[in-house]
C-alpha cells in the first residue's frame, strides 16, 4: 500500500514536469507569447481568487451581522417579557453590559471568526488527504504528534474563558457605577462623595485591567505558540521522512515527493494557527455567550395566556381572596382578602414595608400571586390576556417615569394614535396645559433624559395626562404626590381628583389627608391587614390607623 502511494505522488509529479516542458516547446519559437500566457495565467488565478473571496465576504457578512442583530433582538425582547421582580436582583448596569459589551464580545470573538472556522478546517482537511495520497507512513507519524499540540493550546485556552467571564462582571460593575454617578451626582457632590466614588471606580477599572493584560498575554501567545508547534512538527517529520529515505526504509517515497510533501504540510501551519487564534477568541466570546444566555433562559414567571380572555371593559369588581406573596423566602404579604367594587376609591396606607406597592402590583400581574387568588370580575386574572388587562388599568407612581421624548410622545405612550386635540385635552384635564404651551416648542419641546428639563410638579402632571389620555377604568395611584412641594401638590392633586372621577381607584398614600374621603381605607401592617373602615370609623377605633393620623395633625 504504501509503494502503491508513493508511486502515485510520483506519476502526478512527473506528469507536471512533463505538461510544463511540452508547453515550453510548443512555444520554443516563440518565447514572448510563452510570457504573455504565463501573466495571463497569473493575472486570472489571482483575479479568481480575490473574487471568490469578496464573494465569501459577500455572503458572510450579511450572516455574521443577522446573527448579532438578532441576538440583540431577542435579549431585548427577553429583558420586556422578564418580571419586575428579575431586575430587583439584578444591576441595571449590569444587564446593559451584557447588552453592549457582551454582544459586542461574541460579535468579535466568536461571530467575527465564523469565516475562519468554515475556511481552515477545509484546508486543513483537503491538506491532510493529499499528504495522506503522498504518504500514509509520514502522515499517520504527523497525526501522532497534532494531538500533543492541541492539548498545549487547549490548556491555555480554558483559562480564558474563565477571566473573560470576571472581565464582563466587572465591566457589568463599572457600568453599573457610572450609572449610579450620572443618577446620583447632586447627592454625591452634596456629600462631598466624590473621592468614596472614585476610589470605588478607580478599584474596579484597576481589576479590570489587570485581567485584561493577563487575558492578552495568554491570546497573543495563540499565533506564536501555534506557528512553534508547527515548526516544531515539521521538524521532527523532516527528521523521520529524511532518515528513512537516508537509510532507504522509505518504501516507494522519494526525495522530490518528500519534498512535496514538507512543502504541503508547511501549507497547514498558517490556517491552523489562525484556527488557533479563533479557538482563543472562541474560549474568550463563550464567557459571554454564557452570560447572554443567563438572560435569554430566565424563566418568564408572569407570562402572558396565548388562549387569554380579551377582555375589554370592568364591569363589577377586583376581588383578593386569600392572597399571600412571597419573594424568595420571605413571606411579603400574607391572608389578604379584599373586594374592590367598581366606581369605589380604596386607599391603601401603612408604614414602609408594610407590602402596600406589591399588592397594587400584583393588580396588573406585575408579580404573580404566590397562594389564594385574585380577580376581576369573577375570574382569575391569569385567564385574561396580559395586554387587555393592563389596558383596563391607568397607573401613576411616585417617581414620574418619563421618555427622553417630547411631550406630545410621552403623553401618547398608552394610545401612541392619539390625535393632537386627545392630547391637549389631556394635558388640560391634568393640569399641564399651560406650562406647555409656554414651552418654546410647545407639546413637541423635548423633555431630556427621563424628564430631565421639567420640574417634578410638571413630571408628575404629564404623568397624569397620560392616563387621563389612555382613560382606563382602573386607576392605581402610588403616592403620587408625596415627592412635590405645596403648589406642585394642589396642582397635581386637582389632576388627580380629575383623573379619578367615575374611575375604580385603588390608591397608595403617606400623607393620610390625600384619602380621607375614601370609600374604604385599608390599613397594612407587616403584609397583612390590621384595620379597615372609613377614616371616621378608623380614628373611632382608637388604633393604630389614629396613630398615623395623630402624627400627621389631620384634623
């Protein structure tokens, strides 16, 4: 077998000695034409060549570019459908690194080196089977010696993946930092903090670094320590095949096919050590795979009922029969039982951590009930569409939650159709519509970053607005007024006393004088109900909402 090899690599050799001098004589007369051939030939294998690899690139790089696009896509999508409750154990600076840095990450390091995983394997493989035709002695030899060199770059290759996984956490942090300067700067320069939060910074930018240069000393070692190995493979076959055809033990292998064949597998070298490079890249981009994956396969625990009722009005009550909520293992609420009737007004008051904002909460399917049941017109709200029902529903926190939009936009977000007269009609109702149309571009004057270039009187009366505009049956209030001054408070209380005529509110409040005049006022205590009554028949009961109340001096 092997003389019958090496005969073949010696045939085809000779038959391309022979082909090169039966031309040279055709054109014996005629040397120039010879060299006019030659350039043709050269000047159209290398135009093929740089064809068919703007063509690889052609099609490649639309593929490269959909798959990070849509891997952004899906997270994003991902990060809408996740519950509140996924983002109070996670950063916010964190989950934008792991949009950015670490999508930018597998962009370079695993998407980027796609062409190269599907390019140097092939020339790779197509090189082995003609050494193999060359000769199975030498190659099977060659074979026997790839592996040690794979395990050498294979050991230095893991440890990357595991630095690059510390390297996204603390870019994570770093940006989880600088977001918290950029919202707390008037805190941090009020309490001269400056030096406690850059020291902070300074410490995580250092690690940062370090982990960076170790992780560069290991991936720039991929090329050289792969181009050694080769050479290092290379010689020691050039020892085997020169002894035995030295010694005349090669069989059928000759020195000009041996020759060929150093020449072939010195072809290998280049593509494996840019496959090298791109399993470094690989190890390093998988850290990153791993923590967009952590994200992409969160389970989605409030998720919406594709056979969901499309319920479109509220027609009797809200109802929580025996509710209880737990978050992790901490029991939030316990045994509540309540019945919201339609068109009434319940206030919901309590000390802080009295679990008052989870159960508004858990009214829109913010959070899942964890025992008993709640619903809406005597169903339970997991029946319903998880659309239709938050279109019953108008909310209003009391940190005013804005778009880096214009007005107009940002009035708009619940019915993003709405026509110019729907929205000042809107503003009107809440209060706003002066200080809007005394803005230099009125309702399409942009509002900055969550609202950065209003006031929080104007904030929370564009709020309003916006509810008053998607004009839900439900109203969910969450001390909306506890942040403004006096003449901000009478303003937005007058919106809020608009935006609740002929409306189901359920309302949260610190100051008690905000809900007085409630239909019924449900006193919370450590997640459960202690008292519940009208604010007559609460004070008359001498406990603990009298307390409140006595503290606040509402008469």
């Amino acid at each position: 077998m092997l003389e019958q090899a090496g005969k073949q690599g010696n045939d085809s050799l000779q038959w391309l000695t022979n082909f090169i001098q039966n031309l040279a004589q055709q054109f014996n007369d005629n040397k120039f034409s010879l060299l006019l051939i030659i350039c043709a030939f050269i000047l159209t294998s290398i135009f093929l060549k740089n064809l068919f690899l703007y063509l690889s690139y052609y099609v490649l790089n639309p593929l490269k570019n959909t798959v990070v696009t849509k891997l952004r896509q899906e997270v994003y999508d991902k990060i809408l459908r996740l519950p509140i409750g996924f983002f109070t154990e996670k950063r916010k600076g964190d989950i934008m690194s792991r949009m950015t840095t670490d999508i930018g990450e597998i962009e370079t390091s695993v998407v980027g080196t796609l062409e190269g995983w599907i390019r140097d394997p092939l020339q790779i493989l197509f090189c082995i089977i003609y050494l193999f035709y060359l000769s199975v002695q030498l190659t099977l030899f060659m074979l026997l010696l790839l592996p040690i060199m794979g395990f050498v770059i294979g050991r230095i290759g893991r440890s990357l993946k595991k630095q690059s996984k510390v390297i996204a956490e603390l870019s994570g942090e770093s940006v989880s930092i600088l977001d918290e300067t950029l919202t707390g700067l008037r805190v941090i320069k009020a309490f001269t903090a400056e030096k406690l939060l850059g020291g902070r910074f300074i410490s995580n930018n250092n690690k940062l670094l370090q982990t960076r240069n170790a992780i560069g000393y290991r991936r720039d070692l991929a090329s050289p320590l792969s181009e050694t190995m080769g050479i290092l493979v290379f010689c020691f076959i050039l020892l085997y095949g020169g002894s035995l055809i030295l010694n005349h033990s090669s069989g059928s292998l000759s020195g000009g096919t041996f020759i060929v064949y150093l020449g072939m597998f010195y072809n290998i070298i280049n593509p494996a050590k840019t496959l090298s490079t791109s399993f470094y890249n690989m190890q390093k981009g998988s850290a990153a795979i791993i923590r967009i994956e952590e994200v992409l396969k969160a389970p989605v625990t409030v998720d919406d009922n594709p056979n969901g009722i499309k319920k479109e009005s509220f027609d009797n009550s809200i109802e929580l029969k025996n509710v209880g909520f737990n978050y992790e293992d901490v029991s939030i609420l316990k045994n509540i039982n309540l019945k919201i009737e339609k068109g009434k007004t319940i206030a919901l008051v309590g000390s802080s951590g009295a679990g008052k904002s989870t159960l508004v909460d858990l009214i829109p399917r913010f959070h899942d009930v964890s025992s008993g049941e709640l619903s809406i017109d005597g169903k339970n709200i997991k029946e319903y569409s998880l659309k239709h029902l938050r279109n019953l529903m108008g909310i209003v926190t009391q940190e005013p939650i804005l778009f880096n939009d214009t007005i107009a936009n940002n009035i708009a977000l619940g019915k993003p159709d709405a026509t110019k007269e729907e929205i000042e009609t809107a503003a009107k109702i809440a209060n706003a519509y002066n200080f809007i149309i005394q803005k230099e571009e009125g309702f399409d004057t942009n509002i900055g970053d969550r609202g950065s270039k209003l006031s929080g009187g104007e904030r929370q009366r564009l709020t309003i607005a916006r509810a008053v505009l998607k004009n839900p049956p439900i109203l969910i209030l969450d001390e909306a007024t506890s942040s403004l001054d006096t003449e901000s408070e009478r303003l937005v209380q007058d919106a809020i006393n608009h935006l609740m005529q002929d409306r189901t509110s359920v309302v949260i409040a610190h100051r008690l004088s905000t809900v007085r005049h409630a239909d019924e006022i449900i006193v919370l205590q450590k997640g459960g109900i202690v008292e519940r009554g009208t604010h007559d028949e609460l004070v008359a009961k001498n406990g603990f909402y009298k307390r409140l109340v006595e503290m606040q001096e509402v008469k």
